[in-house]
C-alpha cells in the first residue's frame, strides 16, 4: 500500500492522510452519499494477522457502547480487502500532541483547565471499569476553538469484570515508552490498574507544563529504568510551575500505585483549587495536596510488610552476585551498600522462575524518545508476570 496514496474506498472520499504510524494509517474523509466528514482509522499492512485484527476489533468493541462526551464513538467497523476500517465522526479535532507542536505556549491556565478536563474523563472510565492504558498527547484531542478534549485509541484499553474490584492486567509493555507507567513496564511485577493511567497522565501534564518530557533518554531500557528507579526533576524551578502543581505531578508519577492518587476525583479537585486560585489571585499559592482524595474500594497494597531482614538478606545477596569484587572490598571496608541497589543495575527483572539470559534480556531496543515506542500485546516477553520477582518483593 502506497501511504502517499489517496485511498478511494467504496463509501469514502479520502481527503487527507493525517497519520502514518507504525500500525495504522489514519485518514480525513467525507462520506460519498452525504458528505459527512469523517475520520478512518484502518490498519497499515495489507495482511494483517489475526492478532492484529483482534486488536483493531476491540477498541470499536469497547468504545462503541460507552456514550462518553469524553471519548470518540466509533460510526462504524468496516469490511476493506483483507482488513478493516474504524469509521469516526470528524468534528474538527487535531491530536493534542500536533496542538502542542503549532501552538506550544500554552499557558498555565490553560494547561490546568486540560488536566481538569482529562481528570474527568478518567473518572468516566473508572466509572465504567475501563484503564485505557497508552494515555499520551498523540491519544488525546483537542478541538483548537473550543478547547474540549477527547480520547481515542483503546486498542490496548482493557475492560475489567464489572464484579471484580481487584483491577489486574497480565499485560506487559503495552503502550508507549516515554509515557508507561513502572508496573506496565513488566519489571516490577506488580498488577496493572487504573492508576497506571494517573502515572501517564502524570507524564502528560509534565510535558504539557514543561515542554519536554521527564526522562529524556534515547535508550529505551534506560526510559524502562527511569520509569521505575528515577524521580522527574521538579517543574518548580521553573517560573511559570507553582511548587504545588509539582507536586501533583510528582504524586501522580509515583513509582508505587499506592503513592500515587487514587481517584481521578481527588486529582481533579487539586488541579481546580490551582485554578481557582489562579483566577482569584494571579498565582497559585502551596496548599496540602491530595485531601480530598478518596478511593471508593479497598485495594490490598502490593507491598512487603515487616520481613526486613530477609529483605536485608536477598539484597545483600543480590550485591555479592552481582558484583563479587566490590562487595567483597565493601565488606573490608565496611561500606554500606546504596539502597535500593537493585534498581541501580538498571532495570534487571529477576524472579525464582527465570534463567539468567531471562533476567538479563529485555525490551526489544530501539532508539528514539521513546514517544514513538509503542509495544503490542507484550507476547513472547521474558519473566512474565508469574512467579514472585526479587524487585517487587523489595519494593518499598
Ligand atoms: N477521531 C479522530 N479525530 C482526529 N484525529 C484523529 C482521530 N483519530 C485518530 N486521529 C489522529 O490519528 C493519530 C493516530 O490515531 P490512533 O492513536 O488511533 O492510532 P494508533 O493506533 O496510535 O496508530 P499507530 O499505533 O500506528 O501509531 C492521532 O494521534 C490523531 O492525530
Ligand atoms: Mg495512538
């Protein structure tokens, strides 16, 4: 398929490609019997596999019954050759990441009436039990009058059972590098639910705010080890970043889950009383962030509680293994090892169940900022999510 090319499907006029990525093309277009202006969204390969097929499926499968204002409905899912093609209303909306791009003085106000908005949505979804899982500026968008906001892409959204309230996902390394929360990463063996989309939105917001992203590596293990084993510089220094909208940032970020926010509920209102203020006052003064957060089910907190000194033992362990020469001069020296040191040889998932070249393996590497990283359904990975692994168990 030529992606220069301007498709003629049997309904559709193609107006323009808007997106060439690495899976799907999407298009501007207008529908032949009634001139509606659409979008379509249809897979790059002429062959897609079944897999890929299933994926496309299922994000019109999950959008399709949830009547959001803050989520793009599908119009219809398509027959094209061997594939298909996910037909949208186009209402005049660009991605939020081209809006960034042409307009990227966005001011404080503005970048907080965004969150709020987005802080919204995700309470919706957590109303219908939905983690879209790959929150970024491409997957959001803006109408560039209106300032409304919308999702799109769930194609690696999952939909939890409605009767469960313990939200887990075996899925790793879906979405997007730069913007994966540690748990989605896969090396922490920790659970995946709706707060991996708080940590993304963290990342978001970050970028929005700052215009550049937390972890600026081009190695994607390194982004993988930022994720789970390094804080974001502080956006305070900078003088458009309040000390107090930091730190909802650094909350949101938090490597642990149960850190972070735990209802979009408790975000919103931060990123109101920021506004507020703002309004009011011109500046946001500090105030006690997260107060009016409050998760509405009991989550059993994936951590260890006291055993310290068998965690003492597998990281002194780890240190020996690791490095014989240096821990053995540590020892004569009486150094104290740097803690956690796990996470300082990079990001190594371990468990009881996984061979050395398991361990030592990783991501399929690439380079780049880690925007365009985006991962499938994380088949074939190492490690798995079975087996208790050394880094969650030493996670504090
Ligand atoms: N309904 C829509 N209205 C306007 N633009 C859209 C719409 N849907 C998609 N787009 C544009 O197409 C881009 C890619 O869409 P989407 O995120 O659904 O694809 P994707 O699955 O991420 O594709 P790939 O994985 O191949 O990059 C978006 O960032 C946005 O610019
Ligand atoms: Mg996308």
């Amino acid at each position: 398929m030529n992606d220069h090319q301007i498709l003629n499907f049997q309904n559709y006029q193609t107006i323009e490609c808007i997106h060439q990525g690495k899976k799907s093309l999407v298009y501007r277009a207008q529908h032949i019997s009634d001139n509606k202006p659409v979008i379509l969204k249809l897979l790059r390969s002429e062959y897609p596999s079944f897999n890929e097929l299933v994926q496309f499926r299922h994000q019109y499968t999950i959008t399709k019954n949830l009547n959001l204002s803050g989520v793009v409905q599908p119009l219809a899912l398509e027959n094209y050759r061997n594939s298909l093609i996910l037909v949208m209303a186009d209402e005049g909306y660009i991605s939020l990441d081209e809006y960034i791009k042409k307009d990227n003085s966005l001011s404080l106000s503005q970048c907080l009436t965004i969150g709020i908005k987005l802080t919204e949505i995700l309470a919706e979804l957590y109303h219908h039990r939905i983690i879209h899982k790959d929150i970024k500026p491409a997957n959001i968008l803006i109408h560039p009058q209106s300032l409304e906001i919308q999702l799109i892409d769930f194609s690696i959204a999952s939909v939890l059972p409605k009767e469960t309230q313990v939200l887990k996902n075996p899925n790793i390394l879906e979405g997007t590098l730069a913007y994966i929360s540690p748990e989605q990463t896969g090396r922490m063996n920790r659970g995946i639910d709706y707060r991996t989309d708080f940590y993304s939105f963290g990342v978001t917001l970050y970028e929005l705010l700052s215009g550049k992203l937390p972890f600026e590596t081009t190695d994607a293990m390194e982004l993988v080890h930022c994720h789970i084993a390094k804080m974001p510089s502080s956006l305070s220094n900078r003088k458009k970043n309040p000390k107090v909208l930091s730190n909802i940032i650094l909350k949101l970020m938090e490597k642990n889950a149960e850190e972070r926010y735990q209802s979009a509920w408790g975000i919103q209102k931060d990123l109101e009383t920021c506004l507020k203020q703002l309004e009011n006052t011109g500046k946001i003064e500090f105030f006690e962030i997260g107060k009016r957060d409050i998760c509405d089910h009991f989550i059993i907190p994936e951590k260890l509680y006291g055993r310290q000194q068998q965690v003492q033992q597998l990281l002194d362990a780890f240190e020996r293994v690791s490095n014989p020469i240096s821990s053995q001069l540590s020892v004569e020296k009486e150094e104290i090892p740097l803690n956690p040191p796990i996470y300082q040889k990079r990001s190594i998932r371990w468990s009881p169940h996984s061979t050395k070249s398991e361990a030592t393996s990783g991501l399929p590497l690439s380079k780049g900022d880690g925007r365009g990283i985006t991962q499938g359904t994380g088949e074939g990975l190492p490690g798995g999510t079975e087996g208790r692994s050394l880094l969650g168990e030493v996670q504090k």
